[in-house]
C-alpha cells in the first residue's frame, strides 16, 4: 500500500501520551460525545487515527476561555459534540453565533463605564429621591436583591428622618451598575473591588473605567471569568475562530 494512503493509529495510551491526558480523560472525552467514537479491535481495544488528535486539539482550543455569560459556554459544548458527529457545517455556524454573542457581550460590559463616570456626579438640588420599593421597581429588580448587596457592601444609603431608606440619583446609577455587572456575572466580591477602585480613581479625577474592570487584586483569582470579562471574551472570540479553522481542518480531514 502507497504510504500516502496509510492510517496511522493508537491505542489509547499512545494517543493520551500524545494529546497529553490520562487514558481515563481520554475515554472520558468519548463518554461525553467530545470526540468521534473510535473503532475496536476483535478484542474491544479502541483505535484512535490522527483526526482524533486534532479532534482532542479542538477540545482543548474550545474550552481554554471559561466564558458563562449568556448561554456561550453551552453552545461552544454543543459545538464540539456536532463535529463528533461529523456535523461540522452546523458546528461551525454554532461557533460563528457565539463569536457574535461574545462581541454583543462586550459591548454590553463596555456600556457600563458610561454609567461609571456618571456615578459620582454631584446630583441637583431637586434630586428625585426614591424608597426602596420604588427603587426596585424602577430598576427591575427585586427589595430582597437591593438589601442582599446593600448587606454586602455594594450600597451605603442615606434615611430620612423617619427611618426609611431613600435612594437619590447616584444611589440608582450605583445600582445599574451593580445590575449590569452581576447580569455579566460578575461577582459580589469583583464589583465591590471595582467600585471601591473607581470611587478612588474618580477623586483623582482619573476616569480609566475599562482598566478597573479589566485588572483585579494581585490576590485575587485573575482566571476568573467574572474578574476579567472583557478580557476573557477578547480571548474567548479569539479562541472561537481558531476553533473554526480546526473545525475545517478536521473535516478536510475526514473527507
């Protein structure tokens, strides 16, 4: 037979040395639909070719960049199980839906910032002060979610003389704040960090919003989807289009 037209293949300690996983995350990876399923030897060992190597490159390529936010992580998943089965049209249009997604996504967590420069703004003599029901609705959310971050932290509000709790202008653009941020999931933790940051950029009259959300404490978990969102998804749709050209490489490939 022509060396050209030869198929090399593995057994799965030779392609888990190769991919560099455990053979039980390789077989794992099968379990769960994340590769094609290999052919068996008349004595049930598995049989991996090198488009299992590249499908085991595409596992790795698309789940580098943990991205939660609006459903991205599901479609990525689903994705790869499509090239499994050797529905890599539809794989590929799942990837290109989330790298549009990603990019909505981060315009959204851009928007934030104009919110940012308006917090602190010295609010008019006149300024609508709302209770904390009216607040509420006002915002969409609910009376339990605004007291959960007010007992975390996230919001100090003035009362009136008779105790209630009022809410004026920078009191509300505090909360779309918080809102957007924990709608990107972020967490409680990152939008105290971030607040607390930009209340101390702003007395500096610096206003580099973009880099407070993108830079957490030394301490913190850097990782972190939720610490790091726009940056996270620059590398998530960076990642989604490497994803791609995998995608059509494997189905050269197999064809």
């Amino acid at each position: 037979m022509n060396k050209e037209h030869m198929i090399i293949t593995y057994s799965t300690s030779q392609i888990a040395k190769i991919v560099g996983l455990h053979p039980n995350t390789v077989r794992l990876y099968e379990e769960w639909g994340l590769i094609q399923k290999p052919e068996r030897k008349k004595n049930g060992y598995r049989v991996y070719n090198d488009v299992h190597v590249k499908q085991f490159a595409l596992v790795r390529k698309a789940f580098q960049i943990e991205v939660l936010q609006a459903g991205l992580r599901k479609r990525m998943v689903n994705a790869v199980k499509l090239s499994a089965v050797y529905r890599w049209d539809e794989a590929i249009e799942l990837v290109e839906e989330y790298i549009r997604i990603a990019k909505q996504e981060m315009e959204h967590a851009k928007e934030v910032a104009g919110l940012c420069e308006m917090l602190y703004q010295q609010p008019e003599r006149e300024d609508v002060l709302y209770q904390r029901a009216q607040a509420a609705k006002e915002l969409g959310l609910t009376i339990d979610t605004i007291r959960n971050w007010e007992m975390n932290g996230l919001l100090t509000v003035k009362r009136k003389e008779n105790g209630y709790r009022v809410y004026d202008s920078n009191d509300m653009n505090r909360l779309k704040i918080i809102r957007s941020l924990r709608c990107a999931n972020y967490s409680l933790s990152a939008i105290l960090r971030m607040l607390n940051q930009l209340e101390s950029q702003m007395h500096k009259s610096e206003k580099d919003i973009l880099n407070i959300l993108n830079t957490p404490e030394d301490e913190e978990d850097i990782i972190s989807v939720c610490d790091r969102l726009i940056d996270s998804l620059e590398k998530a749709i960076k990642n989604a289009y490497e994803v791609i050209l995998l995608l059509k490489e494997i189905k050269q490939m197999k064809q």
